[in-house]
C-alpha cells in the first residue's frame, strides 16, 4: 500500500522512552532499505543547543528561535557504528544522548511553537523509496496519512533496565532507581502536555516489548508492511 499524499510509504514506531524504538527503527529501516527519521535527535539537538546558549528553557520564544535557527544534520560514517548527530557544526552524538539531554528534551518537546519549527524538517525525511519515523507522535501529527503505525511500549523497570544497560556500556555512571525516577518522570511530562502528547495512533498495532526478544519485533513490526 502506498501513501496518497506523496506516494511515498511511510511506517511510523511512536513509544515511550526505552521502549525499544531506537533499535527496532534502526533495524527495520535497514532491511526495508528505506530512510530513517530520529525525531528524538532533533528535539534532543535542540535542548542541547538551547543549554549550550544559555537558553533559559522556560522562555518559550527564545527556545523556539533557537529551534528555528540551529542547524542539525545527521551522518552515518558506513561503519556500523551510531548516526552522527551535528548541531552547528559540532559533533554532539554522545553528549545528546545523556538522560539529562533527554529531560532537556522532554521540557522543550512541551512547547508548540518548537514543535512547529520541527515540523517540515520532519516532514522533509520523507523520500523514495520508504521512511520508518521513530518519536513520540510520528503516527498521531507527523505523518498522520502514514500507510503503516506501530506503538511499542514496555513496562517503566523494563525500559529502567533496558537504558542501564546501555549507559553502562558506555561507561556512564548511572544507578537503577534514578533512571526509573527519570523514565517516570519523562513519561508523564509527554503523556500528559497539551501538544502532540504521547499515544498511540487510531489504527496502530500496539506491541508490548516487556518480555519479547528484539528479533521477534523485528519480525512483527516487518509483517505489518509486508504481511507474510
Ligand atoms: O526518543 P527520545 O528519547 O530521543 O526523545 C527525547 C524527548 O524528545 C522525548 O522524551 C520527548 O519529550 C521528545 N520527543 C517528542 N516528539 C518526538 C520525539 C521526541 O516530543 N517525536
């Protein structure tokens, strides 16, 4: 099935933080062959650019100019390794990633007119011959006409767990109980703000990852675009 809008087809995977969205995006983009759009990096670039000016994140014009303005673009350097995230010019894919980023980012996401600013840059990822948008309103804003909505979710201490892994693998230092407080926190924040706040779109297929293994979402997120 194609979208009528442009004609390319897109597939959408919203979910909260630590769902399992990252990865599954990833990899399924890869197999499909097609683009992939991390909404998360742009709403994370902005909080970073905005911290790095000295931005007083609760003054929502200067926030929004400054999502207006900052240049950020993606790279894959071909070596299997993480997309690049360039914020003017900076390489910032490491510091982007941190949980106080992601809190930066949940603060500013809550704001409509950074939202807006984000908007066509969204939409500007849509190309031949297919795109898998990973966020948290993808199916619900972005691309409302998208041919193809998933909504993975995971219990809070599974998604808790899941982020320790990572940030420990990294070297970071980081404990259990302070990441679950933070995924908590950052859940309501985006459930619950007046814009584009975080659910599943009408018609997505909802995937609970809570006890399934990586490969078998793979696997039902491909069968959704191509039905087996
Ligand atoms: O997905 P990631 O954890 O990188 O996103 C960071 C934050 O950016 C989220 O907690 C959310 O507040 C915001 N976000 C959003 N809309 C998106 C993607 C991310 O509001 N489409």
């Amino acid at each position: 099935m194609q979208n009528t809008a442009t004609g390319v087809p897109v597939l959408t995977i919203d979910g909260p933080s630590g769902s399992g969205k990252g990865t599954i995006s990833r990899a399924v983009a890869d197999t499909l062959g097609w683009h992939l759009l991390d909404s998360g990096a742009l709403y994370r670039a902005v909080g970073y650019a905005a911290s790095m000016a000295g931005i007083d994140l609760s003054d929502a014009a200067a926030v929004t100019r400054c999502a207006e303005t900052t240049k950020i673009t993606f790279r894959d350097l071909n070596d299997g390794g993480e997309t690049r995230v360039i914020v003017n010019s900076h390489d910032a894919t490491d510091e982007i990633r941190t949980e106080t980023c992601g809190a930066t980012a949940s603060v500013i996401a809550a704001i409509a007119t950074v939202r807006a600013a984000l908007f066509e840059k969204q939409r500007s990822f849509r190309k031949a011959p297919g795109l898998v948008a990973d966020g948290r309103d993808m199916g619900t804003v972005v691309f409302t006409d998208a041919a193809y909505k998933i909504f993975l979710t995971a219990s809070a201490e599974e998604r808790a767990r899941r982020r320790y892994k990572q940030l420990k693998a990294k070297g970071l230092s980081v404990t259990l109980a302070s990441l679950l407080r933070e995924i908590q926190a950052r859940d309501e924040r985006d459930a619950t703000r007046k814009v584009a706040p975080l659910k599943p779109a009408a018609g997505a297929l909802i995937v609970d990852t809570t006890a399934v293994a990586v490969e078998e979402v793979i696997a039902r997120v491909l069968a959704v675009v191509h039905p087996v």
